[in-house]
C-alpha cells in the first residue's frame, strides 16, 4: 500500500511539473510576439472577416503595425497603468479613424462592431475573474 502512495505522489508530481512547463512556455511565447506579427495576424484576420482587397490589405497591414509599435512603446514605457491606458485608448481612436478611410462603410461598419463584441467580451472576462476572487 505504502508502494503504491508513493508512485501516486511521484505521478502528481510529474503532472504538476510538466503543467507548470506549458504555462511557462506559453507566456513566453506570448511575449516574443513582435509589433510584425502581431500586425500581420490581425490585418490576416480583418482580410477574412472584412473582405479586404490587395490594396486594402497592405493599408491596413501599415495601419496595424504602425499602431502595434506605438502601444508596444506605451505598454513598456514610464506611467502608471492608467495613463498607458489612456494612450492606449487615444491610439484606437486615432488608428480606427485612418481605418475609416481604407475601409468602405460596410467593412468599417463590421470592424467596428468587432471591436464592441471584443470589449465586450473582455469585460465579461474579467467581471467573472473578479467574481471568482481573481482566479
């Protein structure tokens, strides 16, 4: 019986371990993400959902990667968390204006209710990680 304890604990050990790994890798692997590619999975992503055009497409990549630059800058630059918020914010703002004149109405229209849907999403994401204590 004792025997038996033993391989059982050794086996939650080596489960645990190997789960603490992945998750290590994956935040690693979260932070590699450069401004280039963090542009190009989302100007790939707007070319499906939007129907973008070649040319559109390169417009919107320069858009993208212009403003992944500039909030990478903001994420790691000096402030408190809300003034890197705050020029976060203003850069959407700026950036969904210089998309308006790439997109037509109806892309724009759709891009724009994406973007209400992911705020939305992102809310209801960290109102259930409050109320489940920060889990």
């Amino acid at each position: 019986m004792k025997f038996s304890n033993i391989i059982r604990k050794a086996a939650f050990a080596a489960a645990f371990l190997i789960g603490i790994s992945f998750a290590v890798s994956a935040q690693s692997d979260s932070t590699k993400h450069s401004p280039e590619k963090r542009a190009k999975a989302m100007t790939d992503k707007m070319k499906t959902d939007l129907t973008l055009s070649d040319d559109q497409y390169k417009q919107v990549y320069d858009i993208n990667l212009k403003y992944a630059q500039k909030n990478q800058e903001a994420a790691g630059g000096e402030g408190t968390r809300m003034q890197k918020a705050k020029a976060l914010k203003s850069g959407n703002a700026s950036k969904n204006e210089e998309l308006k004149a790439v997109l037509n109405n109806e892309q724009f229209e759709k891009y724009t209710e994406a973007q209400k849907e992911k705020k939305a999403n992102a809310r209801e994401a960290l109102k259930k990680r409050r109320d489940n204590g920060g889990k």
